[in-house]
C-alpha cells in the first residue's frame, strides 16, 4: 500500500472557522461479512416542503456470511427510521445488482417498513434466469425475487420502481399508463433520463436510461446512477446454453433448481462461458451521491487519525459500485471529470467486487479517492481483496465481520 504523509495534500482547519448549513449526512458501512449494507441519514433542522427532517436511504443489504452480523446490523438501523404508527419509513433503496451476498437481508430490512422509492438495474428474462442459477438458495423470498423482481417490490407495497438501463429492451414497445414526474412523491427525476411509466397494483414503475440523476431538493442533495450496458450476444449465449442444458435434461429451470446435482452442473457450464460469472455484475448500479454544495468531511473513528486531519475540505462525493465489472478502455461517463489530480475529487469509493482484481484497478486510483473501502468476509473463499489492488490504492480501509466504516458530510455555506 502506497504510504503517504496527508499534512502534505490536507490542511486541517480550525473548527471556530468551520460554517456550514443545518443540513448534515450520517453514513455507515456495516460490518456484515462477505456482501455489502451501505445506509445513509440526512438530516436538518426544521422541515421542508413535504414536512420532512430526514431522508434515510440504503444502498444494497445483503451477505453470503453468518446472517447474524447482518441481521444485528439491519435491526439497529431500522431504529433510527423515523416511525409512524409502528411502521418505519424508508425513502430511497437502491440495488445495485441480483446475486445473494448484495440482497439476502431485504425481507428483513423491508419488514414494518415502508419504502417510498426503490432502484434496481433493468434485467431480461434471460438474466433473471441467470440469476436464479448463480443463487445458492434454492427456496424462500430470493426465489421468488430473482423470478420476478418488480412483482416482488410490488408485494412488499413500494410505492415508485425504477429501473435504470431499460434502453433497447422489448418492453419500451408495450402500450403503457404515462405518468408524470409530480406524482413521484419527494424525488425530483430527471425528465431526460425517463423512457416510459406503467402503474401496477399501485406501484409506479419507471424506465430509465443508463444515466439519471435523482435530487432531493429539500436536503440539497444529489443522487447520480449509472450501469453498463451488457451486449446482447452475451445473454443471447447465456439463454441458449441453458436452454440447450434444460432441453438435454428434458426438464424446466424450476426442475432444474429443484434439483442439488443438475444445479451444479448447469453452474459449471455458465461458468465455462467466457466471462460469464461477469454478466450480473455487470449490470450493477453505481451510485455516486454528496451535497449540491462543496462539503465538510469528519472521518470516524478515532483509529483513522494517522491518515486524516480531523476535517477535510473538498467536494464531497461518495461513489458505490457494487459488484461492478469494468473492462479495460471501459468508463462511466458521471466519473470523467474525477480523474486525474484536479480538486473536485470523490471522497470515499467502495472499490468493486470487494476488492476483486477483475476489474480495471488502474481506472478506480485514477479518480484519486480519499477513502478507498473494501467490503469482504474474513474468511471467505474467493480470495477478496486481492493484494495487487490493495498496493494498487491509498488509504484503503478494510470492512468486515469486526469492522465498520462511518463518516459524516456537512455541506457549507
């Protein structure tokens, strides 16, 4: 790991000179294992337009580790919602892919919540079905939720979907119920980003382009979303490997998952096709999110202070990539003026994958992150994080079964 002196690049600033609004960001990397739960609170005195203090948000939430520290870690969170009538208020859920260690803790985080708007990556039939191979549950709510994803929102009484990454999808030709921006309660959506609106069952299901941006106007707060979009030959392999296996078998998917053995094999054989352990991640939704306004960061806890003064000034951003899989000469357009040396910088990023060395690590220290996370398992058996994209990066922080990660924003004046 690259060591360097932070007085050299920081300068610490005095806290009698330090002026800031009454809006603030709470945030937490908990210490779930091998997966990934990312929360956030922002919080402001006073109430805005829509008679509102808070807006809390979450950013994937599950694990392939002992359910325990999740299910601990998802329990103190749901205190800090803001309860009404014994039920908890969730404003923003974001997905940022389908496979288990990213997902297996939403039926007990949406349990007595209720959750205004949920993003998830647009999927075809054929991903679903590749999804519901990779998963190492066989039964229960992940089932159902791989098979149909909007239907299994819906259920759980969200109010708006939206799926980012629809464009050229079959679906866009469908006759469907318009829909305007306003009756997106609290969430101002870029009406450039929108394809097309349905209503199911009283939920709003929205169709977005690969990039969109959603602000939060009364805590001046910005949230930008993109994937990458997975070339259709990809998934067309995938679809006719698996029906070519189900058809050898003479069986169904669902005899198929049934069924320990058949499952194995089909896993061998997705595995074999080139990249194909890739096709999910790679649809994975990035978030990058911060204050309108330049930001104050206070790093926490106190075992942080070799590497950082006490508060730092910048232009606070946080980027989230889940188990994103970027390729060589491959980019995301909302980073492009992150990289290099210039002072508009991202303050914490979660590296990809927890730290996997699939992806291209001379892309991610190119935007010249304060903060690099890597999420991962103590004894997990993909060999997460890799040593290469450890050295590769500054100032790497470690989450885990023991440790967790929390830091606050406070935009300024």
């Amino acid at each position: 790991m690259q060591d360097e002196d932070p007085d050299e690049e920081f300068e610490e600033e005095e806290e009698s000179e330090v002026i800031t609004t009454n809006i603030k960001g709470s945030f937490r990397f908990h210490n779930v294992g091998q997966g990934l739960f990312y929360s956030g609170i922002l919080s402001k005195k006073g109430h805005g337009k829509n008679g509102r203090n808070t807006f809390c948000f979450v950013y994937d939430c599950g694990t392939s580790s002992s359910k325990d520290f999740l299910e601990r870690e998802i329990s103190d969170f749901k205190l800090l919602l803001p309860n009404k009538q014994g039920r908890r208020k969730l404003d923003l859920l974001v997905v940022s892919h389908f496979h288990d260690d990213h997902i297996s803790g939403l039926e007990s985080l949406l349990d007595r919540v209720d959750v205004n708007t949920v993003v998830i990556p647009y999927i075809s039939e054929q991903l679903r079905q590749l999804s519901q191979i990779e998963s190492e549950y066989s039964d229960g709510f992940l089932r159902d939720l791989y098979a149909d994803p909007i239907g299994w929102f819906v259920s759980k009484g969200v109010q708006n979907v939206l799926l980012l990454g629809s464009e050229g999808n079959e679906e866009m030709e469908m006759s469907r119920t318009e829909m305007s921006i306003d009756e997106v309660p609290e969430i101002n959506i870029d009406r450039n980003s929108i394809l097309n609106s349905a209503t199911y069952d009283g939920t709003n299901v929205v169709y977005l382009r690969r990039e969109t941006q959603l602000i939060i106007e009364d805590f001046d707060w910005v949230f930008e979303f993109e994937n990458l979009k997975i070339a259709p030959d990809m998934v067309d392999y995938y679809y006719r490997s698996i029906k070519s296996f189900l058809h050898s078998k003479n069986t169904t998917l669902e005899g198929v998952l049934k069924s320990k053995s058949l499952t194995r094999e089909l896993k061998y054989i997705i595995k074999c096709i080139n990249s194909g352990a890739n096709a999910i991640n790679r649809t994975s939704v990035v978030l990058l999110h911060g204050p309108v306004n330049p930001g104050l960061l206070l790093v926490q806890p106190s075992y942080l202070d070799r590497f950082f003064p006490k508060f730092i000034y910048a232009h606070w951003n946080t980027l989230l990539t889940g188990d994103l899989f970027i390729r060589n000469g491959e980019s995301l357009h909302m980073l492009d003026m992150y990289k290099g040396q210039g002072k508009e910088r991202i303050a914490v990023l979660q590296y990809p994958h927890h730290g996997s060395k699939e992806n291209d690590s001379n892309y991610f220290s190119s935007l010249n992150a304060i903060i690099n996370v890597l999420s991962f398992g103590l004894t997990n058996n993909y060999g997460h994080p890799d040593v290469s994209v450890i050295n590769e990066l500054c100032r790497v922080i470690c989450v885990n079964e023991r440790l967790v990660f929390d830091y606050q924003i406070f935009p300024l004046v």
